[in-house]
C-alpha cells in the first residue's frame, strides 16, 4: 500500500522519523494542525492508495475532498510519534474522516479484546440469571449499595448497571428496619437489569429476600448455617477465613444448590497479604468452585486513589483465579471503583489469554499519567519570564460565580446562568451573549472554568479561586 503523509514545517522532522516506507508532503504551513483541503488541491496524490492528514484536523471536511479527488483521504494521529504504530493498521482497519488514527486503533483493539474475552462466558460453571460465573468467563462485578435509600435506590443501581456492575448487591445490617428493607428489595428485584444480591448475615433479612426473588445471597458462614433452609434457587456465598471449615460449608451447601461461591475473605491493608495466601491455599485444595474477591475492604481503608489499587486488586483476583470481585463507593475517594473494576476484569482476562502483561490491549486505566513521552520544541533562546499582575479591576458587565452540580458546570451571572460540561462550550456561549468585557476578565474565566472542568471528569471538588488538589500531602 502506498501511503502519503501531510504534515507541516514544524513538525517535519518527527514525521519522517517514523514514516517508515510511506512519504512525506510537507505543506506551506507551520503548525500542522491549521492544513486544510485547498492546500492539498495541486499536490498529486493520486498514485497513493491512502493519504493521512494530522488528526488535530478533524474539522475539515475531507469526506467530500476524498470524495472531488478519488482517493482515500482519512485522519491520521494526534502525534507524529504515533505513526509509526497507526501504519502499521492503515492495511487491516479503516480509517476515518472525523476520529484519529490513533484513538480509532486503540478503540478497535478494545473492541476485539472485550469480544475475545466475552466468548469465554460459554465455559461458566453456572449462571446467575444470565451472567456466567466461574470457569475461564471474566472475573464479574458485583457493587453494593450500602445505604437502603429508598428515594434514589433506582437511580443508584442505574448508575452502577451503566458504571458496568454485573450484579448490585444490597448491604443489610444485623439491625434493620422490615418495611424499608421489604420495600428496598421489591424496588431492586422489580428495577434492575442485572441479578440483585443480598448481603446480611440476618435470618429474617435473607428470608425477605428470597421472598422477593434475589439472585444471590451473601454470606453464609459456620455462625448462620440455617438460613440454606430458605434457599430455593439462588447463588450463596459462604465466606470463611479458616480453609477447612470453609470447605466443609461449600459441601454442605452444595447438597442444596450447585450455585456456590467461596469467599475467604479479603481483609483491610495491613493483612492483605496474609488474606491472599488464603485464597491461594483455597485454589490449591478446590480449583472448581467459583471465588469472590473483596476488593471494597482494601480501596474504602485506604487513603491512596482507587483507580491504580482496583487495578492491582483485579490482576491478583484473575492470577489467583478469582471470578467475582466485590466493590462498593460509599466515599468520594472510591467513586467510579465499579468502573474502574469493570475495565480492568477486561485487562487481566486478556493478558490472560494473550498469555502477556496487562497492557496494549486498546483498554486502558491510565487517568493522570500516560504511556508515551511525546518530543516537545525546543526551548527558544530569548524569552520574558512570566510575571503575575497584582492590579486588580472589576469587569462593569459584572462578576460570576462557578460552581459545579449534578454533573454539570455552571457559570453564574446576574443577567444569566450558564450550564455545559467543557470549558470551551461555556466561554464560547458568555462570549456569545457579551457578558464579559475585559480581556483579564475573560482569561480568569478560562482558566477557573478549565479547572472546573477537570474537577468533574475525576470527581474532585471545585472551589473557585482555589488551586485543584494534586499534591500528595493533602
């Protein structure tokens, strides 16, 4: 195939650095990112079976050039680094006129690794309702809602069904009230998408819930072996810390139901070590019976981000050979764990397979750092070192007041509120409605709403006029 690269002046040299065999336009432009098709009109390209223009021009309507021309024109990278993996694709995936070469691969790579790890949920041992459990299927979550609100409990399974729980679990303590739990259950059982689960070591709780048609009960332990009487055809879990004794519950509760889960326990930090070589000892004696993974008792009692210890957590539970892992987020710093789990039950079921490190597989957990280190210029021979203003004057078309709520990021002011989810939007639309009058004014508007910005997609507070908190001593 015979590729032809577009790129600018500056970044020339970088693009013939990772051409590989394709060639090199280079246009009368500087920044690569301002080409357009009227600076491609006279150049040849018709002896190329694909041209790749800079991604940072997806604006540009090269669906009707590539159409006026003949020949396939699509988006190549964000970065001239990144070709050098985009053409080795450009033959096996089509490439798009409005996503970039490099998100379209990783998308497509993703897309195949979900699909490869998705049809090994014919070998589940069994099936809780129609989520396949055990064998070599994907480690599946389960997410516990611990607070029994009645008013935003449907609200708060959606919003765990579309993080990508496999099953919501209801957290019942030993003391409870019997219509509100009654009442919880009905709205879990009648509302949700995927199996409902309970957890509550209460006889009269597991009762309610059989009643009400739960999909799975957690936990049985030697202290409350009565309670498999009330067990008509739900998954149990019975969770043990002594290994003999847990094998001995997993028999007698399989002469009830084929539907038995093993929990060892996976315990706070401190002893979580001790807590694996459990279920470490537990795979060695039982390599069959399905093994639940506590991995809420490890991110809520620690003061570190839950993305990366999810991760790790989820790379333990599939190389141990666990198949649900257990989460809730019943504090900010947890938020998105059930996500977070989800994608990386992907990850480590396809290094699995693929018998690699759980990496370059398009799915990814990486939030504030990144895998590549692109080049930068050069720094310039002469410049101003930058200097903070201490002058303070106040726009006459008036203040505003930013604040974030409900997902969304509003600006207000007295003649108008804004609301929008993206900085750019929102400036773009004060601008619009000229609400702002000073240049100063407007660059402090940019920057508190890029910060607002930021603040809602990881979950973090927003205060205006304060710095975002991305120190490691609080």
């Amino acid at each position: 195939m015979r590729v032809l690269l577009v790129t600018g002046r500056l970044a020339e040299r970088l693009v013939r650095e990772n051409a590989g065999n394709a060639d090199v336009y280079v246009c009368d432009v500087d920044v690569a990112a301002f080409i357009t098709p009227s600076m491609l009109e006279k150049v040849p390209i018709e002896n190329y079976d694909l041209v790749l223009v800079p991604g940072l021009t997806a604006d540009c309507n090269w669906a009707d050039f590539e159409k006026k021309k003949d020949v396939k024109v699509r988006l190549g990278p964000l970065h001239a680094y990144d070709l050098q993996s985009v053409l080795k694709f450009v033959d096996k995936i089509d490439l798009s006129h409005k996503i970039t070469a490099c998100r379209l691969i990783e998308k497509k790579k993703a897309e195949e690794a979900i699909k490869i790890v998705d049809e090994l949920d014919k070998t589940a041992k069994f099936k809780i309702r129609e989520v396949a459990i055990g064998g070599n299927s994907r480690i599946k979550v389960v997410a516990e809602i611990h607070k029994l609100e009645l008013d935003n409990l449907r609200e708060r399974i959606d919003y765990y069904v579309e993080s990508g729980a496999d099953i919501v679990d209801l957290g019942i303590p030993l003391e409870f009230d019997r219509d509100i739990v009654s009442k919880a259950l009905k709205i879990a059982v009648d509302h949700s998408k995927v199996p409902v689960s309970v957890d509550s070591f209460a006889r009269t709780a597991i009762e309610l819930a059989v009643k009400h048609g739960v999909d799975m009960v957690m936990s049985l332990s030697s202290s409350n072996t009565e309670i498999l009487e009330l067990i008509e055809d739900q998954a149990i879990v019975v969770a043990e810390r002594d290994i003999e004794r847990l094998l001995r519950l997993i028999e007698v509760a399989k002469a009830k139901t084929e539907k038995v889960i093993a929990d060892p326990i996976l315990d706070p930090p401190l002893r979580v070590a001790e807590s694996i070589k459990r279920y470490l000892e537990f795979r060695k004696l039982d390599s069959e019976t399905p093994l639940l993974f506590g991995a809420g008792n490890v991110t809520e009692l620690s003061d570190a981000d839950s993305i990366g210890i999810n991760a790790l957590l989820a790379f333990i539970a599939e190389e141990i050979g666990c198949n649900l892992i257990f989460t809730t987020e019943a504090s900010p710093k947890t938020a998105n764990s059930v996500k977070e789990l989800k994608i990386a039950s992907y990850l480590a079921k396809s290094a699995k397979i693929r018998s690699s490190p759980p990496k370059d597989t398009g799915l990814s957990l990486l939030v504030l750092k990144e895998k590549v280190r692109y080049e930068t210029a050069q720094m310039p021979e002469e410049f101003i070192d930058a200097k903070k203003g201490e002058e303070f004057i106040r726009d006459p078309f008036g203040d505003f007041i930013i604040f974030i709520a409900n997902g969304k990021i509003f600006c207000k002011h007295e003649k108008a509120v804004v609301a929008g989810k993206n900085a750019k939007e929102i400036i773009d639309t004060i601008l619009r409605l000229g609400l702002v009058s000073r240049l100063d004014h407007a660059a402090y508007l940019g920057r508190e709403l890029m910060k607002a910005e930021i603040a809602l997609k990881l979950g973090k507070n927003y205060i205006q006029d304060r710095d975002l908190n991305f120190g490691f001593y609080g």
